[in-house]
C-alpha cells in the first residue's frame, strides 16, 4: 500500500510540473525554448532589375494558409533541403550534399547533388547556374531528427525560356524547421 502513495503522489507531481510548463499558444522543445518563428526576407531580380520580394514571418511555425518554410534532411542521402513557397504562386527550394545539419557554407553548382530553384507563376521552372548556402545558426531540438536553422543563400538561375532570362535570389531566412528522416 506504501509503494501505491508514494507511486501515485510521483504521477501527482509529474502531471502537475507537466501541466504547469503548458501555455496557451507557447510551444516548448526539448531544450525548454519556445519555438522560434519562422522567418524569410528573400530578394529576386530578373535580368538585373528588382522583379519580386518575398518577405514574410510564421509565427510559432504555424501556417496558415499563405506562405509556409520547411526544410529536410536525408541522412541516407547527406542531403539538406530548404523549400519556402505560396501555393502555386511561387516557389524557391534549394538542396544540397551537407553530410550533417551543420554551420558552413554549401555551394549550390546545379548538379544533381546541388542544385536550387526558382518559379514565379507564369514564368515556368528555372534551373540553378551557380551560388551557395550559408548556414549560421543550427539548433538541434531532438538528436539528428529535428533542427531550427538561421542563414542566407545567393544563388543565380536561368530560365528555360527563349530568349533565357537570368534571376538571382538571394536573402536571409531564421528559425526554419528542418526534420530529418
């Protein structure tokens, strides 16, 4: 009967501590850290010219319908992804050989190891000519499953049109969910 109190004032005390770390609307990782919101601030010219801005905020990761941010990472495969998009709008993805999720600089060639993308609507697909991406903040939430990573990416495309046009995307974005597989 003494082993039953003292495991049922255990359970007591572990839901008490749980519920009392549960906020509405506040999201906790393992490291007890709110989960940051997701960030991106991205630039594109067309041809040299300033042809679109993206620039938008998830609060707390969650989407709601417009744009969203989301990354992956394949360990089979050492390949780290990143893919910021609104709907059939528009769509910028960029995926490269990494080996982890780690600070560094990857350069993106348009092989098909590293490659990027960008397509605006109505401008078609475009294939990735050269640029890189920089990782500056990596923060591991659950041991090689799931990160939040900071950084910034330039990188140049051309068009698969004729006569081809020439785009540069480039910016920064902070706080993106990357989960692993």
């Amino acid at each position: 009967m003494k082993e039953f109190k003292l495991s049922m004032m255990f359970l007591s005390l572990i839901s008490l501590l749980a519920v009392s770390c549960i906020q509405d609307d506040v999201i906790i990782n393992n490291d007890g850290e709110n989960v940051p919101d997701a960030v991106v601030n991205l630039t594109v010219t067309k041809n040299g010219a300033q042809f679109q801005s993206i620039s938008y905020t998830l609060p707390k990761q969650v989407v709601t319908g417009g744009p969203s941010a989301n990354g992956s990472f394949s360990s089979s495969l050492d390949k780290f992804s990143l893919n910021f998009q609104d709907g059939s709008k528009w769509q910028v993805g960029i995926s490269v050989k990494t080996g982890d999720v780690s600070n560094g600089t990857y350069k993106v060639d348009g092989e098909v190891e590293e490659r990027a993308a960008y397509n605006n609507d109505g401008d078609g697909g475009v294939t990735t000519t050269n640029g890189s991406i920089t990782l500056t903040k990596v923060n591991e939430v659950i041991g090689d499953v799931e990160w939040f990573v900071d950084g910034n990416l330039k990188f140049t495309v051309t068009s698969q049109t004729t006569p081809a046009d020439t785009y540069v995307i480039s910016g920064s974005f902070s706080g993106i969910n990357v989960k692993g597989n």
